[in-house]
C-alpha cells in the first residue's frame, strides 16, 4: 500500500502575504464621519450606522477566501515517488529516401500490394514508437537532403513528419552523400555519446554535392554509426507486349556502396525485399542499440492549487450574496 504524502509548496514564501489585508486596515483605517467630510451648519452630526447582523460572517467568509487565495497561490503539489526517466542520452537520426522510384509497388503489406515509401512508413513508424528514451529526427532526401524534424524526444511529432511526407518531396534522384552529410552534420555538435544514422534508399547515388564516400569519413571521423538499408524486391512482373514478364525492380541499387558506408562507420547493411525483411532490419537495430534499463530519477508533481483557487472562489461568492442581502434588508 503506497505511503500517504502531505502536499508541499512551490513557493511558500507567499504565505507572507497572508497579513496584508490586516496591515492595510491597520495603516489605513477609516477617518471618523466629522473628520471625512465637511458639514457646513456647525452643530449637525452624522447618525452612526447600526452595524448589520451578519456583518461579522462576511469578514470571516473573506479572511478564509484570502488564505485559500494566498494557499493556490504558493502552487500546492502532491509529489510523487522517484521514478526512473528512460532517457538513453543516444541521438538517432532516421534517413529516408522519397526519390520517384520509391513509387515502385514491389512491397506486399496486410496482403496488397503497396509502394516501397508506404511500407516504409508503416515499419519506420512502428520502430520510432519503440525508441522511447532516444532523442530522434528526420531526415527526407530526394535531389536534395533536408532536415525536417530536428533532434527531439516528442516520437509523435517525428511520426507525423514522416506520415505527412511525399514522394518527390525532396526531388525525384538520389542525393546519399547529401543525406549523411545532413545528419553528420547535426550530431557531430552533441555531447559524446552514442550517435546513430539509419539509412534507408532503393536506388543509387545520382545527385547531390558530395560522395558517399566522403560523407562516410566524415561519420567516421565523427563517431557517428550508419546502418543502411537497400529496399526494393528482387523479381516484379510487369505488363509488356506478350503478357507478363519479370523483371529486377532493384537493379540500380548500389549495395555494395551501402555496404561500405555500413562497414567504415561500425554500423550493418541490411536487403529489404518485402516488408518481412523491412521489419526484421529494423528491430535488429533496436537490438544492436539497447535501450537502458535506468535513467535519471524525477519524482513527478502534480498540480493542486485548483483546489484552494476554487475555495476561495465559493467564499467569495458568498460573502458578496451576504453584503447584498444586508442591504436588501436595509432598503426594505
């Protein structure tokens, strides 16, 4: 059975408000009627007020209403247990390819037959769900490599980028060396710690400014590990002027160049020929990158000053329904 836990404040300090109401009335009290205002016929003199039943209940109701005030305001928190943060301090950068030929419908998903990007997109976005604790990003690369979703620990937000992305976006060639260069790029500025890049294209390197090669040192260089992987089925029948023929749909993919980014930089290359494959690539990876068994400890807090905030709130109320039923009872 959990052990019961008083709240605690935020800033208790704000209890030293709690006599200001007092040491206004004290410093500014009332002048008495003859000296607040002025009568002109001398001998004539104000009645004194009968003090009203009930009065002395909305002084109490407003001196509770303040010290619920001043109590919402000192942020009231119910702290929880230490609990440990998945936080792997690794950095992961996911590559994808929206080249035109990744339109290719070579990929089976649920039993159809689906375009490379969309079995992409439903296996990548699986395996992002899995890396709670990582900070991720997204990198989509066509003719030109961008940055579309920076380092960040919100998985949702990197799902949405990539659902929300587009063959051709990026152009209709291959820039690879762009692609890892984009990605060096932004961890090679962290901390030292574990920094990763998943590569993933169906084709051959055709554009962009600089060569694989040279993109590959540079991760080297910067401790960064790129795991690549070439997707595409190796047979596809395709309509042609006797009926069907079969044809090699992955013929322009480069492996061996994958293979030798994989290699240089400590990382693994992967063939994905269906989506069994694709799936299999990626929770190797997860293996090979583990996720930690113990992070940094935090002790979650919640919010409690509703509580008195609305205290407070109900006796007001009531001391205003109070003042108007003691002057409707003078009126009368």
């Amino acid at each position: 059975m959990p052990e019961f836990a008083w709240p605690e404040f935020a800033w208790p300090w704000v209890a030293l408000l709690l006599p200001l109401p007092w040491l206004l009335r004290r410093w500014l009290h009332p002048l008495p009627p003859g000296q607040a205002l002025h009568l002109p016929h001398p001998g004539v003199a104000l009645a004194t007020i009968e003090r009203q039943p009930g009065r002395g209940r909305t002084h109490w109701w407003l001196a509770l209403a303040w010290v619920c005030l001043v109590a919402a305001a000192a942020r009231p928190q119910w702290v929880g247990p230490p609990q440990a943060q998945q936080r792997s301090g690794r950095a992961m950068l996911l590559a994808i390819d929206l080249s035109g030929s990744m339109r290719t419908e070579d990929m089976h998903l649920a039993g159809q037959n689906v375009s490379r990007f969309e079995a992409v997109e439903t296996i990548a976005s699986d395996f992002i769900a899995r890396r709670a604790g990582d900070e991720l990003g997204l990198v989509l690369f066509g003719s030109r490599a961008f940055l579309v979703t920076p380092l960040t620990y919100d998985l949702d937000a990197v799902r949405a980028q990539l659902k929300g992305s587009a063959v051709g976006l990026a152009g209709t060639e291959t820039a690879i060396g762009d692609a890892i260069a984009v990605a060096v790029k932004r961890l090679a500025g962290l901390p030292q710690q574990a920094r990763v890049l998943v590569l993933l294209t169906d084709g051959v390197n055709n554009a962009g400014n600089i060569a694989p090669e040279q993109a590959a040192a540079a991760a080297k260089a910067a401790g960064v590990r790129v795991y690549t992987i070439g997707v595409g089925a190796t047979q596809m029948r395709v309509p042609d002027f006797f009926g069907m023929r079969l044809v090699n749909p992955s013929a322009d993919l480069d492996e061996a160049m994958l293979t030798r980014i994989a290699q240089d930089t400590g990382g693994r290359f992967f063939r994905a020929t269906d989506t069994h494959e694709l799936a299999a690539a990626y929770q190797t990876i997860d293996t090979l990158e583990p996720m930690p068994q113990h992070g940094p400890v935090l002790r979650p807090r919640h919010e409690l000053f509703r509580v008195p905030l609305g205290a407070a709130m109900l006796l007001l109320a009531l001391a205003l329904a109070s003042r108007a039923g003691a002057w409707r009872e003078r009126l009368a």
